[in-house]
C-alpha cells in the first residue's frame, strides 16, 4: 500500500491508501531563510491605487496577508479615430502605425477598427513586430469583428513603453504556416509522416510531438530540421525513424518566434504599467500567445480566447498560451479559455541571473542570462550554489547588454560562494488566476513561479503533463521565486498525464525547488495552502510538496489511475 506522509516540512501524497506517517517534530528555519522568506513575500499590496471600474482582486493567504493586485485600465477621453481595412494587398502596418499618429495629434485615446481583415505585411529589418504600439498612454485599440492577420514569422502586436493600454475585441491569426498534423507511416525502409491536407506548410521543422499518453517529442533546435514534402508526405531521411508508426503527430514549423502579443520594454528597463487584453482571441501564433518579456506592473488577462481555428493549424500558439519572462506584479487572469498550444498554458516566471566569478570584498559583480531584465536602481538578492539566500544589494550601475553585464553595488560581495541572484522589482508578486478553462493540449496547465499567488476555480481538462507546478529552477530553466505565500483552491482536473522528465515529481500539483536533475536540499518556500481541489483521472501521483514551511493541504480529493480515491490527511 502506498502512503501519504505529513509533516510540518514535507507532503507526499501518492497514489494509493490514505495512511498518514507519525509527524516529527518541526526544524528551526535558519536565519538567512526567514530574511528570503520575508523579502518574498513583502509586496502583498499593489502600489497602484484603484478608482471605480479598475482590475481589483483581493484575498486573504496562508501568511494572513490580505494580497491586493490592481490594474488600471485607461481614461478615454477626446474624439475616436476609426480606420477601415484596408483594400487586398494592402499592407496594413503604416495604415494603422498612420491612425495611432493621428490620434495623438488631435489627442484622442482611442483607435476603432471597422471590422474586416487587416493583412500586416513582415517588416523588412525583421523589427519588433508587425503593429507596433509605444509611447502611449491612456489608450484603447478596439477592433470587436477585426481580424488581425499576420503574414509572417514573428511578434504580431509589440507593445513597449505604455500606461494604461487597452487592447479588445480583435482576433488575432497567422497567415503563415505554423504548425501541422499527421499520421507516421513507413515507406521505403524509412518513417515519413503523412500530414493532413489543407494546411499550409515549411520545408523546415524545429520539433514533433507524438499525440499520445507516451510523451514522445523530437527537437531540432534553433537551426531547425530540413524536409522533403511531396504529396503531402513528410520525409528526412533517418530522423524520424523513432517515431511510432501509426500515431498522430504535431509537426512545429518555427522556433519561437515571437508572440501574438508581445509586452517587450526597451532592454533594461520596465517602464510599461497597466495593460488590459479584454475579449482578444488568438487562433494561431508563430511562437507564444502573449509574452511579457519586459515590463513593469499591472497585467489583465481577461475573456480571451486562446484555441485553434477550425480547419487551420492544429496549435493556437506553438508554445506557452501566456508566458511571463519579467514583470513587477499585479496579474489578474479571469474567464479566459486556453487550449490546443504546444507547450505550457500559463508560465508565471521570473528570471534567475548567474553570477560569474565572485569576489569577496568586490563592489561589482558580473551577471548572466537575461541581464537585458536589469534595470539601474534594482535590488538584487543574492544566493549561494545551494540556493541559500546570502545578502542583498542595490544595483547602481550596469554595463553590458543582452544575456550579460557588469553591475555596480552598493555593498560588497561578503563571500566568494555566491551563484544566483533575483530581482526584488520584478519578483511577480500579486497574481490572481481564476476561473479559467484550460485543455485540451499537450501542456502543462500553469506554472507559479512568483509569490503572493492565487490560483482558483480553474478547470483542466485532458492534459498531457501536469495542472499545477508551484516551483523555482535553479537550474537548468533559471526562472522562478519559489513557492512563497500560494493558495491553489477549489480547482478541477478532468484527466491528466504524467511528467516526462524523471527529475521532477510526479504529481499533479507539485510544490518544489529544482537544480539541475534533484530536488534541492534548501527550503524552497513557505506558506503554502492547497485546499479543496479536485482531481480525476489522473496519470501520476495526486500532490507532491517538498520542504515547505507552514504547509497546509486540507478538503482535496483525488482519483488517479494508480488505484482509487484518496481521502487526504484533514478531510
């Protein structure tokens, strides 16, 4: 029989029995930990204050905070520009890049689109997108019967340098080819995939993924994989000689490439506040749906739809439905519904630098992976090789640019064993993701990687990973806060998958830190509550929490395909 086994620190909640091990008694947390662990969690409130009709979400978490997130949403005032499609052939990037010109001369705020197709036409330098929106504030671009197709690879709608943006209405589609279906078969001593017709196709792939319980993917990386089609018949010599003969495929056609919308600040700075996506649907996009890559606070992902279109390409988006890379806080997401992307539905992250060749006594240290995120007058905690909070440090100068720089302190490095470090103005903090419909997909539902969380009243349905991951990699994704004041409520699962890597745990709602292929042996959180969810059908272990302080896990049930429901310790 299998057990569930509780303690203060650690939940293991595995597929059979309900048999609850003698709890020991608690550790003491060390006292660098309950300084990280206060640093976390100390951005409960927004600092935006709202007015009537403002995103406002507020809740009381496991650390008795009440966490308040807020979004803003734009003053409309002045007159209305209003732009029609414009005619077949007509590229539609300086007929809108015109209106939004106009509009701030006469000082309107906000830009209507007449419904009808607008074809945006690739930018010849490559660019930041296709429509591009800056500089603004206090805007609104509706285009409610608008469609937004984009004739190229790359960001659709790039967004940079805003307050309070307002984008609603429009869908948003591909005009390029972006992924494809098919069936393995076998001719001439090799595996050729049979794709089906109608869709349009690249000479090159970059991965497949087997449409099975079995997760079977091959990656071909940046560069991407040549092949042959004829007669709708897939072929590239040996390569595909490890899939299975007879199972569907996804075939991705690019390497992501950008998003459908894309919130990208200027490198180091994150200057934009307060952007509403309201009603926006996205049928197909050649990388990420919506991407934050660089920006301040204030993020409202409401009633969008992120699916397929019917007869197009398979997938919505190639990859994550929603991906946060680097924001400041104040996330609400509410009714949206999200299916059919090739990779994670919502990834809620934040970036983890590598520090390089740390001196003790040194006032500047140097930086690595995502430096771009970084931004002059940030606070920076610093961590050792085990993930063990060190110190703290302002960053008064930087220089350098992209995945690296040389940043000036305000205190000196007090230890040579110093590898990580985080940014305390762009922890994600206040997050409130509910009452969202996710799956089908081949995906994880939603990773937390941020404090001060809520996730609740979400249902999943038929994943192929895992709904929940509460977590923080060190390494290898270097991405993540930790699980640090997190309520995952009231959920419901309908069928999910197992992990594929053997170096995460194998749950559907796991809490942990990750560096490299183990779990790691310094605490990777507290104040966790996971209350009430219900899962069915799943193909793993039902919740899996490791070394967190002030744990809670009460009211859930679970049924997993490793035997039957399992009453949880507290029910």
């Amino acid at each position: 029989m299998r057990r569930a086994v509780v303690n203060p620190l650690i939940i293991i909640v595995l597929g059979l029995g309900s048999q609850v091990a003698a709890a020991p008694v608690a550790t003491a947390q060390s006292p660098s930990f309950a300084t990280w662990r206060t640093l976390a969690e100390s951005q409960p409130t927004s600092p935006a204050k709202s007015v009537a009709g403002d995103y406002v979400e507020r809740r009381t978490m496991p650390n008795g905070a009440s966490v308040v997130a807020v979004v803003k949403l734009p003053t409309v005032t002045g007159p209305v520009v209003t732009v029609s499609p414009p005619g077949a052939g007509v590229d539609a990037t300086p007929v809108l890049a015109q209106a939004m010109a106009n509009a701030a001369s006469i000082g309107a705020h906000k830009l209507t689109l007449l419904p009808g197709v607008y074809r945006f036409l690739p930018r010849a330098s490559g660019g930041d997108g296709m429509l591009l929106v800056r500089n603004l504030s206090d805007f609104t671009i509706e285009g409610a019967g608008a469609t937004l197709l984009f004739a190229g690879a790359g960001s659709g709608i790039a967004v940079s340098n805003v307050q309070r943006l307002r984008l609603t209405g429009m869908t948003i589609d591909y005009d390029v080819p972006t992924s494809g279906s098919g069936v393995v078969a076998e001719a001439g001593g090799y595996k050729t995939i049979k794709l089906d017709s109608g869709q349009l196709q690249d000479t090159t792939i970059h991965q497949i993924t087997v449409q099975s319980a079995v997760d079977t993917r091959l990656f071909f990386g940046k560069s991407g994989l040549p092949v042959t089609i004829i007669d709708n018949v897939m072929s590239a010599g040996t390569n595909f000689d490890s899939l299975p003969v007879g199972e569907r495929v996804i075939v991705k056609y690019d390497y992501y490439a950008g998003a459908a919308i894309m919130i990208k600040d200027a490198a180091n700075t994150h200057t934009s506040n307060d952007i509403v996506i309201d009603r926006v649907t996205i049928r197909s996009a050649t990388g990420v749906g919506i991407d934050a890559e660089r920006m301040g606070r204030g993020l409202a992902i409401v009633n969008v739809t992120i699916q397929a279109r019917p007869g197009g390409p398979p997938l919505s988006a190639e990859y994550d439905a929603v991906h946060l890379t680097s924001f400041a806080g104040d996330l609400i997401m509410r009714n949206n519904v999200i299916r059919d992307q090739g990779d994670d539905a919502i990834n809620i992250s934040s970036v983890i630098y590598k520090v390089s060749g740390p001196q003790i006594g040194a006032m500047s240290v140097n930086l690595t992976h995502r430096a771009d995120v970084l931004a002059a007058g940030d606070s920076l905690a610093f961590f050792d090789s085990s993930g063990s909070y060190v110190f703290s440090a302002k960053a008064l100068s930087l220089a350098g640019g992209g995945d690296a720089a040389s940043v000036q302190l305000d205190k000196a490095l007090p230890q040579s064993d110093i590898a990580y470090a985080r940014n305390l103005n762009l922890l994600g903090s206040r997050v409130m993701v509910r009452n969202n419909t996710i799956g089908p997909c081949g995906c994880h539902g939603i990773l937390v990687q941020v404090p001060n969380a809520v996730v609740e009243r979400n249902s999943f349905k038929s994943l192929q990973f895992s709904p929940v991951r509460v977590l923080t990699s060190l390494d290898p994704w270097l991405e993540g806060v930790g699980p640090f004041n997190t309520l995952i409520q009231d959920n419901t699962v309908n069928k999910s998958g197992g992990e594929s890597s053997l170096s995460v745990p194998q749950a559907a709602i796991s809490v942990y830190m990750q560096r490299g292929t183990v779990m790691t042996d310094v605490t990777p959180g507290a104040d966790v509550s996971i209350l009430r969810n219900v899962l069915q059908d799943v193909a793993q272990d039902c919740i899996y929490a490791d070394g967190v302080q002030n744990l809670t896990v009460q009211g859930n049930s679970c049924q997993s395909d490793r035997g039957a429901t399992i009453p949880y310790p507290g029910n």
